[in-house]
C-alpha cells in the first residue's frame, strides 16, 4: 500500500459535516419543537376535555332540574368563564401557585362529589338558580382552569414568523373553534351511544374525563383526591353499581318505593319505581314522570289491559269516537291500523292491541330505553320502529296506500290527530 495517499480533508470534511449536524444549536433547536409540539398538544387534550366536561355536565344536571332550566345560565357562564380564565391568566396563575394545569385533574376528580352534596339540597337552591350555583361551584372554575393552562402551554409555541393576526389572536381563535367543534361531536356521539355501557353513562363519563385530566396532567396533588374517589366509589347513590343500587333503595324504602330499573338514554335518565304499599308502578325521565300502571294487590287476576295511573291516557279509549272523513263511526277489528308515536310505557299500544280494539299498531319512537327494561305490560304485537318521528313520517307517506287511520302522538310531539293525511304532509 506504499502507492496509496491518504486523502487530505476527507476526515476534516466529514467531522465539520457531522458536527455542524449534531452541534448545540442544532440539538436546541429539536428540543425546542419537540417541547413546542408537546405543549401544543397538551394545550389541545385539555381545551377538548373542558368541552366535553361542559357538554356532561349539562346531562348531570338535567335528572335534577330538567334540561331546560340546567341550559338557561350555561352557555353564558361558559363564555364568561373561558374569558375570565384566558384574560385573567397572569391572576389565575398566581393564585394557584404559579401550576394551574396541576389543580385541573384534582378538580375533575372532585366534581362529582361536589355535585352530590349540592344535589341535596336542590330542593332549597330551585330550578332557578340550583344549576347556576352547581356550575359556578364545579364546571365554570373547569373551564377557567382550563382556558389558562391551554394559554400558557400555547405561549410557548413561536407564532412570529406568521401573519400578525394570527400572532396575536391565532391561538384564542384556534381554541375557541375547537371548543365549539368538540362540543358538537360529544353531543353527536353521545346522542347515539349514552347508556350503552357503563362508561357511557353520566357518572361514567365524568369518571373518563377526570382519568383523561389525570394522564395528561399529571401532578402530586391528585393525592388530595383520594377521599373523593373513595366516596365516589362507594358511596355516591348515582353510580350504576349493584352497592350504590342497595343504598339507593335502602332509603326510598323509608317512602314505601322500591328502584326497579334505572338507565342513561337519549331521552333522559330513565328510572322506573314501584309503590309496595299504593300498588303502581311508574317511569320516571329526568325530573318528570313519563307514565305509570296501576298493579293488582297480591292474589288478584292480572288485568287484560293495565289501568294508567294518570287520566290523561283515558285518551286511547276516545280512540274509539273517532268518526271517519265521511261521518261513518271508526270500524275496529282486523284492518284497522294505528300509528303511535312515543307515549311513554306503552299503554296505549297495549290498549289497541286489545280484544276490543284490535289494531294492526306500529309504534315509533327515536329511543328504545323505555321499552327495552321488561317491567311494563308493553305489546309484542305491534311493529316497533326506533327512528325518529318526522324522517319516520316523511318516508311513510310516499307509501301507497297510506298504512297508518288512526295516529296518536305524544304531547311533545304533536296532538292526536284523526285524519292522517293533513298531518302527514
């Protein structure tokens, strides 16, 4: 090899390539995008939780004072809270020790027992103001926590370099319409699967997005939230679990009601309970009662059809002075159709499949809870149709001939109405 010459600033080439590739100001520069795009993720995880807890608490509310009252202050308070949070983020900071993303999963994990306790005295606090006062104590301090801790993870992204709109006011837009986005998709995907299993329920939920807060942010703290997840666990009635059902029915025995079934759906928070001592049975959708049966006293024969606890279903028997665009009386027998769009337990549709009614029934409705918990005297005969009413109708009367004489509706959607043709177009 005495021919061979090294070649002069091979290696001096290569070094100064290898060191200007892995030099300080390089590896600087990768962590700070590495640290950049963690925030900026960070910031994004805890905007579309603080959606999404806006969005449950809105379902935790309603079983207490129904969905209207638990709306009237919380898109307002939402806004407010956001802003005060965003604005006031130098404050906020401040009072919470210079670590506000630190107290986010604590409060998550705390709500629900905050909500428990205040539940309690819902009866003093009213329709009125109890939403406004359980909100300003759990979710409003959540949204303003978490508009603070998403603005100081996304001050450390460079937005120089951009237009100076989006320098100033890019990342409050950019949180705000992903706020809004997220809040409509829970809302969309809740609607089809709430109730569908247990984390799909209300408790269920809350005890997701307090877990979420908790890996995206993890912190000491959440060691103060023992005792509330112990009380959670074991001792808040709305959990659905065979302890919490006990105790629930530990002390509604106390007014002679026993809880026969219980669940989250698109309706509501289903409950159905039973009076040993009066003998009925009613169902319960949120605040307000959606119907009842009167229940024959032990070694009595079991009704033909059940008697409703509530006269306004004497209703289905003016089924029968119903009279026929021609004046004629309503024939009953094979050949008669009705449609029944929801009523509740199903007391109608029973009554029409009678003897002495003798509908062909279908019966539509856009959520299957109701009928699906087997305690009421609900017709097996009838068609049943999960869909809601209005697509439902529409696409019945290109249908020719019309199928449906007789529909009955229930009070939320329309009143009864005799001749199908008017209603139908």
């Amino acid at each position: 090899m005495a021919g061979s010459k090294p070649r002069r600033g091979g290696g001096e080439a290569s070094g100064n390539k290898k060191s200007q590739g892995t030099g300080p100001n390089t590896r600087s520069r990768r962590v700070d995008t590495q640290h950049a795009m963690k925030s900026a993720a960070t910031a994004i995880a805890i905007v579309a939780l603080a959606a999404s807890s806006s969005y449950v608490s809105q379902l935790t509310l309603s079983p207490v004072y129904g969905s209207v009252p638990a709306s009237s202050f919380h898109r307002q308070g939402v806004m407010i809270a956001a802003l005060v949070g965003w604005l006031g983020m130098n404050q906020i900071k401040a009072l919470c020790f210079g670590r506000p993303a630190s107290l986010l999963p604590v409060l998550a994990w705390v709500i629900p027992t905050i909500q428990y306790f205040l539940f309690q005295q819902s009866s003093r606090l009213g329709p009125e103001f109890g939403p406004l006062i359980t909100e300003l104590s759990t979710l409003y301090p959540l949204v303003a926590l978490s508009a603070t801790s998403a603005g100081m993870f996304l001050r450390e992204l460079d937005l120089s370099r951009g237009p100076r709109l989006i320098a100033d006011h890019g990342t409050f837009l950019g949180s705000y319409i992903l706020f809004t986005t997220t809040l409509r998709m829970t809302g969309s995907y809740l609607a089809r699967h709430i109730g569908s299993s247990v984390l799909m329920t209300r408790t269920g939920l809350q005890f997701a997005i307090a877990t979420l807060f908790s890996i995206c942010l993890p912190s000491k703290w959440l060691l103060l939230t023992i005792p509330s997840l112990i009380f959670y666990a074991g001792f808040n009635i709305h959990v659905p679990s065979g302890l919490a059902t006990v105790r629930l029915n530990t002390s509604l025995r106390a007014d002679d009601y026993v809880l026969l079934h219980r669940q989250d759906s698109l309706t509501g928070y289903i409950s159905v309970l039973e009076n040993k001592k009066l003998n009925f049975r009613v169902m319960r959708c949120d605040h307000s009662l959606l119907g009842g049966e009167w229940i024959p006293p032990p070694g009595m024969p079991k009704q033909l059809v059940s008697d409703p606890v509530y006269a306004v279903f004497t209703m289905l028997e003016s089924v029968r002075l119903i009279k026929t665009d021609k004046g004629e009386a309503r024939r009953a027998g094979s050949g008669t159709n009705a449609l029944v769009i929801g009523l509740g337990i199903g007391t109608t549709p029973a009554a029409l499949d009678c003897p002495w009614h003798k509908h062909n029934g279908c019966r539509n409705r856009s959520d299957s809870a109701p009928a699906r918990d087997g305690v009421f005297q609900v017709s097996e005969q009838s068609k049943h149709v999960i869909e809601d009413a209005v697509t439902f109708v529409q696409r019945t009367r290109n249908l020719d001939p019309i199928p449906s004489f007789t529909i009955l509706s229930s009070m939320m959607f329309s009143p009864a109405e005799s001749n199908p043709r008017p209603f139908l177009r």
